[in-house]
C-alpha cells in the first residue's frame, strides 16, 4: 500500500465519522462537529494528492487546504451564531425541532 | 450747513430705522418706541433744514442722485432722490409738524395698551411720506405713496375693536385704491410715452423740455393730447388722496383714527400728498387737464364747507374744513398757481395740526366727548387750548393781516382771479371763504362759550405741558408763516419757482380783492355770531338755530349730502349686482361645464374600473392562483428536518458515486 492509499484509507475513514455523527447526532452543535470532520477529510485528501500526485508543484494543495480553512471558519461562526439564535427562541439547540422553515 | 443729494435717503431713512425698532421691540418697551420716533423725526427734521439751506442757495436746480434699482434684460430701472424748494419745503414742514404731533401723542395715547405699535405706525407713515416727498422716480413715489395708503389704513383703524373704526379704515383704503389705479395707468401711459419715470434726469427726465415737447405733441383720441391724459389721470390718484370731490368720502370718516393720527393724516401727511403730486408733475400738466383740475379744485373747496356748517361731531367739522382747504389747494393748482397751492399746503399744515390736536386735548379733557352739542364753556377751564385754538381758528378763516391762512388764501384767490380760463371757481371760492367763516364760528362758540352742557364738559380740565407746548408752538407758526408770501415780499414763491430775487408788489396792487375777502370774512363771521354767539345753546338736546329755520336743507347737509348713500345706492349696487351676476355665473355656467366634465370623468372612471375588474384582473388571478398551487405542492419537499436534507444528500452522493464508477465516467 503506497501512502497515498494510506492517507485516503484514513480520510474516507474520517469522512465516515463525521457522516455518521453528522447523521445520528441530534445535537447541533455536534452536527456542525461531523460537519466539520468532513470538510477535513476533504482537506486531507487536498494535501495528500498534493504530497503525492504525479506534477507537486509548489504549494497548491497547501494554499486550497489554507482557503478551505478559513471558509470553515467563517461558516462554523455563522453556523454557532445560528445556533444561538435558535436557542434564544425556543430554549432548545435539538436539530429536530428546528423545522420552522419548512413549506 | 450744506447736503449733498446723494444722502437725502437719510431723512426718509430714520423714522423707517425707528418704525423697524419699534416693531421689533417687546410690547412693554413703551419709552423705547416713543423714544425712538420722536428722535428719528427730530433728526431727519435738522437734516431736512440741512437740505433746505442748500436748496435755497441754488434755488433754480434741481439737484438730483440717480442710481440702478434692478436691471430687466436690457431695461434697467432707475430711481432717485431729487432736492429743490419744493422737496425741502415740505420735508421740513412734515418732520417739523410730525415731531410735535408725536409729541403731542406721548399724552394722548399714554393710557393706550398698544402705545408701543402706534409710534410704529406713525414712524411707518413719516417715513413713507418723506420718502414720497424725496423722491425722483414717479415710481418710488408711487411705492411710497401706497405705504402712506397702507400706513394711514393701519392708523385709522387702530381702535379696530370699535366696528366703525375698521369700516372706516377700509373705506380710506378701498376709496384711495379707486384713485390710484388711475395713477397707476398714468405712470404706465407715461414709461411707455417718455421711456423713464424719472422726474428730473440730465435732460432726459419726464418734466424735462424733451419729454414734455414729445408728450405734448402726440394727440389721442378725443382731440386729448397724451399729456393732458396722462395728467388727468395722475390728478386721478391725487383726487383719492388728497379727498377731492368725488373721493372725498373717506376724508371725514378717517376721524374715526385717534385724534393726533387725524392731525397727520390731515395737516401734513397723506392729504398733502396729493397736492404735492400735482406741485411736482406740474410741468406736465396741460390747459386742458389744468381746467378740469381747477373745477374739481372749486367743486371740493365749496362742498367740504357747506358739509362742515351742519355738522355736530368737533373732529367732523374740522374734517369737512381740511376737505374744502384741499379744494383751495387744487383750485390753485388749476389756476397756474402751483407756488400759491404750496404756500397754502404749508400754512394749512401749521393751523390745521394745531386745531387737530386743539381739538384732541378738548377731547381727552372732556373724556373722549366730540360732539360740539355735548360740550361748550370750556375757553374759561383750558385757557392755553382755548387760545391756540382760537389762532388756528383764525388762521383757517382767514382773519386778515396776521393770520397765515389770509395770506395763503389770498395768493389762492389772487390767482384764480387773474386767471385767462373761466370764473366759475372763483367765484365758488368766493362763498366758500364766507362758510369757512360762518361755520368755524359756530365751531368755537358751541365748544368754548357758555357753559359745560353735559358732565365730561363740565368737568374738563386743562392738559399737561406735553399736550399744550406743541399747541403752543404750532399756533406761533400758524401766524408768523404768513408772513413769508405776502404780496409785499413774496419770498417762498419766488423761492419756489426758482428764484433768488424776490419780486414783490405793492400792497395796494391786489387791494380791492383784499378788501372784498375781508367783506366776506366778516360776513360769514357775523352770520355766525349772529346765529350761534348771541343766543348760546342752552342744552344738549336743543335745536340747531339752522335746522329750525331750514330743516329738510339741515338734514340733508347733516347727511353730508347723503353722498355715502348715492355711492351705496349706484355704486354699491352696481357691484352687488355685478357680484351677484358673477356668482350666478360662476355657480351655474362655469359651475355646469366643470360639473358636466366630472360627471363625465366619473362615467369613464366607472367604464375603466369595471373593464379592469372583469378583464384585465381575472386572467392576472388566475395565473396567480396557479403559481400559488405549484408552489405549495413544490413547498412540500422542504420538510424542515436537517437530517432529512442531510440524508439526501448523502444517499445522492453514493447514487452518483456509483453511476460515475459503474458508469464509465471514471
């Protein structure tokens, strides 16, 4: 097995994870959680076919995984603030009852 | 002492300075008001006299300043200010009169609640009348001569709570108007003849050779020519405020105005103005409108003083006099006498406003008591009123040698004897000398003789010093004026026609006219006593010795010849029918086609909405309605559950997944 088999062996495996708690989770703070392990699962597959693709150039892989980052940033405080405005209204961060919006 | 033209603004200038600080300071400033007006007119008074000096020592030039009001595309309006004899005269005289009838007012008005907006007003007026009299443009005269209009319609309705009071503010306004718009279509006539309205102009003034040489030349229709119409209709705006017949009515209804606004309006102020008009378009003045003028002039002088004899109310009768000494004025005028007109101005503006506020100390005395029934006896309890008034009694009769008014008069009389055109007026000015006589008689011996006739009059007592020291001024004045246009040394007229060598006559030269208008004097002063002097009113409520000897002819004088009721009775029902025919116009001809063009908007309003509602409308809700049903149906996918969406999403991903991988994408 090449590292490269490795690291998405060990991505797919986290992707799981956080689709599973993503999934499972009634929680929403720990559905962000899952939320989050996927977009790093994403990320690592970023670096790894990066590290060990046939043309490395210099740092693209890094600069995407950077960028990504930052926009997980950025959607994890929307995402919280979100949260903490549900909770204000009705005293309550369970996913299932969040259903305000539907049609 | 010399002033240039340039700052001739400054006399109109300062009582405007203090009608401005009068309005603007708090009711209670009381002092503050009177204080400035008084000092305002005082000083314009010493820059008149400043101006004086300098005309006389030039007497034959008119010295002007000219300068751009506003420019009008190419056009640009000028206006003036021009100093002679003739400005400087009057501008002394009205500062001069004017700061003791402010004077006077101090104790006349003292007990008013609005003391403060009186000296506003009278400021107000002052300084439009100076400014009319400074005045090189007939267009600023024009505009000051309706802020003499306005300001007088302020002051004899200043005790408009009295409805009499208001109506006859009104009716000064409204009669004045009537005047004006003809003066106005003069000044129009006149720009668009001569081009500029400016009076004196470096040879390009309106009453200058050119101008005059064009106007007189152009004839117009009815043989006229431009310049006697424009004259006449310039004579129009002096007939309304100079209370000419046949707008003389508003003249005696002014005295409804507190007694000291009476003596302005009718000793130095606003009636002056329009014989001061005339004095100063004289140029202009053709033979034609100079007869007409002098007709009017007769008519005025003897209806004022036939009125006056059967009037009751003091003010009234003093009212009627200033109505026929205005006539005197015109008649001169008429005659070719414009200096004899001015001379007569000055004197009268002296004993008038002394017998205006002679007669305004008799009323406060006497309690706001006017009527001359109601009072008498009261030459023993106010000595100083009684004998001023006495003097400007005279004055006004005309009591030969040392009263001013014989000397003005017979100037007037002189010259419309010697006069080319008819003697008509003369003659009417003859008999109106003997019921001036006749009538101001009865005036002094119905109030001063006897006795009190009714308790205010009997217990009238005499004025503090502020009321009777101007009194006492004007009645100096009132004699020794006089004595500045006696035919022996004729010094004002030959200033005022320009001259600096006096031409005077001998005494004799016009002594059988002298002679005869004393006959007259003393025949209207005999008639007089004869029927008021001998046998004193006993009371109040007894007979008029005239109106037992003539009743219906009484009556109908009393009436003032019952001209307010033919003007009610042609004029006002003219313009009630007129108004009335208007109405009916309006509300049923206009009224019809305005209602038949709503009815007829309405109509298609009604067309249009209902083609919208069934037309236009049913197909927008139907396809409305149907966007609204997929949209539910559409709506049903979004369930609210995030794990549901969530699960979507994953089990797409591993369809898609599967396809790519089995499909041969990848």
């Amino acid at each position: 097995m090449s590292p490269l088999h490795l690291c998405l062996l060990f991505s797919s495996a986290l992707f799981c994870i956080g689709l599973v708690g993503a999934l499972a989770r009634s929680n929403t703070i720990l559905v962000l959680l899952g939320v989050e392990l996927m977009l790093n699962a994403a990320n690592l597959n970023f670096i790894a076919f990066w590290r060990y693709g046939p043309t490395p150039s210099p740092a693209t892989g890094v600069m995407f995984v950077i960028f990504s980052i930052a926009v997980a940033a950025a959607e994890a405080a929307v995402g919280l603030a979100l949260i903490i405005a549900v909770y204000r209204h009705q005293k309550s961060i369970r996913l299932q009852e969040a259903n305000r919006l539907k049609g | 002492m010399s002033l240039s033209a340039q700052y001739l603004w400054l006399i109109p200038a300062l009582p405007l300075l203090a009608a401005t600080i009068a309005a603007l300071a708090p009711r209670s400033a009381r002092s503050l008001a009177a204080g400035a007006a008084i000092l305002a007119l005082a000083t314009s008074f010493f820059i008149s006299c400043a101006a004086l000096s300098t005309a006389l020592a030039n007497p034959a030039t008119h010295l002007t300043h000219n300068f751009v009001w506003f420019e009008l595309g190419n056009d640009t309006v000028p206006l003036g200010w021009l100093l002679d004899p003739l400005t400087a005269f009057m501008c002394t005289m009205v500062t001069f009169v004017g700061t003791l009838i402010f004077i006077f007012s101090l104790g006349y008005m003292h007990e008013d609640a609005n003391f403060k907006q009186f000296f506003c007003f009278l400021s107000l007026f002052a300084a439009a009348m100076l400014g009319l009299l400074v005045a090189n443009s007939l267009l600023l005269l024009f505009i000051c001569w309706e802020l003499v209009g306005l300001a007088s319609y302020l002051l004899i309705g200043f005790w408009f709570h009295k409805p009499s009071a208001a109506a006859a503010a009104k009716k000064a306004f409204i009669t004045t108007r009537i005047g004006d718009l003809g003066f106005l279509l003069g000044l129009l006539w006149l720009y668009d003849s001569a081009g500029s309205l400016l009076l004196y102009d470096n040879g390009h003034g309106v009453l200058e050779a050119t101008a005059l040489g064009a106007l007189g030349s152009a004839a117009t229709l009815c043989g006229l020519t431009v310049a006697s119409a424009i004259g006449l209709l310039l004579f129009c705006g002096a007939v309304g405020k100079s209370g000419q017949f046949p707008l003389h009515v508003w003249l005696p209804d002014a005295m409804e105005g507190p007694t000291p606004v009476s003596a302005l309006i009718h000793a130095a102020t606003m009636v002056a103005a329009g014989v001061f008009l005339m004095a100063r378009v004289y140029p202009l003045l053709t033979p034609d409108a100079l007869r007409v003028i002098a007709f009017i002039g007769a008519i005025t002088a003897l209806l004022g003083a036939v009125i006056a004899v059967a009037q009751y109310d003091l003010k009234r009768i003093l009212a009627f006099s200033t109505v026929s000494q205005l006539g005197y004025m015109m008649l001169a005028i008429g005659v070719g006498a414009p200096n004899a007109a001015i001379f007569h101005l000055l004197t009268h503006a002296f004993f008038k406003a002394l017998l205006f506020l002679g007669a305004g100390s008799v009323i406060h005395a006497a309690h706001h008591e006017q009527d001359i029934r109601q009072l008498g006896g009261l030459s023993a309890k106010m000595k100083l009123t009684f004998a001023t008034f006495a003097i400007g009694t005279m004055a006004l009769v005309g009591v030969p040698l040392f009263f001013s008014g014989f000397w003005s008069k017979e100037a007037i009389l002189h010259a419309a004897h010697t006069t080319t055109g008819s003697h008509l007026p003369f003659y009417a000015a003859l008999i109106g000398v003997v019921l001036t006589a006749f009538y101001n008689t009865r005036l002094i011996a119905e109030t001063f003789f006897g006795h009190g006739r009714s308790h205010a009059a009997e217990h009238a007592h005499e004025n503090s010093a502020v009321m009777t020291t101007p009194l006492v001024i004007l009645a100096f004045f009132a004699i020794a004026l006089g004595f500045l246009g006696t035919p022996a040394y004729p010094w004002l007229q030959a200033r005022l026609s320009g001259e600096t060598a006096v031409h005077g006559h001998s005494l004799l030269d016009g002594v059988g006219l002298m002679v005869l208008s004393i006959v007259l004097v003393a025949v209207g002063i005999g008639a007089g006593f004869a029927l008021y002097g001998r046998k004193l009113r006993a009371k109040a409520t007894s007979p008029d010795p005239l109106a037992t000897a003539a009743p219906g002819l009484h009556a109908f004088l009393g009436a003032r010849l019952k001209f307010d009721e033919l003007y009610a009775a042609t004029f006002g029902v003219l313009n009630s029918f007129t108004a009335t025919a208007a109405d009916w116009f309006d509300r049923y001809v206009w009224g019809g086609i305005v209602h038949f063009l709503a009815l007829l908007g309405e109509f298609s309003g009604t067309v249009n909405r209902e083609a919208d509602e069934q037309g236009l409308n049913g197909g927008f809700d139907a396809t409305s309605e149907k966007i609204r049903g997929t949209g539910q149906a559409y709506s049903r996918v979004q369930t609210g559950d995030a794990h549901g969406y969530l699960r979507w999403i994953a089990v797409s991903f591993v369809v898609l997944a599967l396809v790519a991988i089995f499909g041969g994408v990848v």
